[in-house]
C-alpha cells in the first residue's frame, strides 16, 4: 500500500478544527435554523465539500489541451494510419 493511501485510509473518521469568526458562527447557526442541518459543521462540511467539488470540475475544465497538443496527436495519429 502506498503511504499516501494508508494516510487517507489513517484519516477517515478523524477531524481538525478551523477557526471562523463568531459572528460568521452566529449567523450560519441562526441560517439553518429549521434545516436538514444539525450543527454549523454539519452546514460548513457541506458547503465546503460543494465549493470544493465545484473548484475541481472548473480545474479539469481548464486542462484541456492546447493547440499545439492538438496538432501533434492529430500528427501522429496520421502517421499511424488512423487519420
């Protein structure tokens, strides 16, 4: 098993604290009032993991190839006789 693999496998179930403002704190606890939302953590797990799901399909978006990667597999598929 790669040690990055059992890191993640090490990490599941576990947790870290993150600091935000009273305030923010307050305000989301008073938003999901009514909610499907148990707890502040509960909400800012959720909304994060959306804001980051989002953050990654825009990244994959922007890997597209270039056009001088184009270029050159079109090129080769060429010489190999598929084009």
């Amino acid at each position: 098993m790669v040690a990055e693999e059992l890191h993640e496998r090490e990490s599941r179930g576990r947790y870290t604290t993150v600091s935000i403002p009273i305030t923010l704190y307050r305000r989301i606890k008073e938003m999901i009032k009514d909610t499907g939302f148990t707890s502040v953590s509960q909400f800012v797990i959720y909304i994060l993991r959306e804001v980051i799901s989002s953050m990654e399909e825009e990244r994959l978006k922007g890997e597209s190839l270039s056009e001088e990667e184009k270029r050159r597999i079109i090129d080769r598929l060429k010489r190999l006789g598929y084009l």
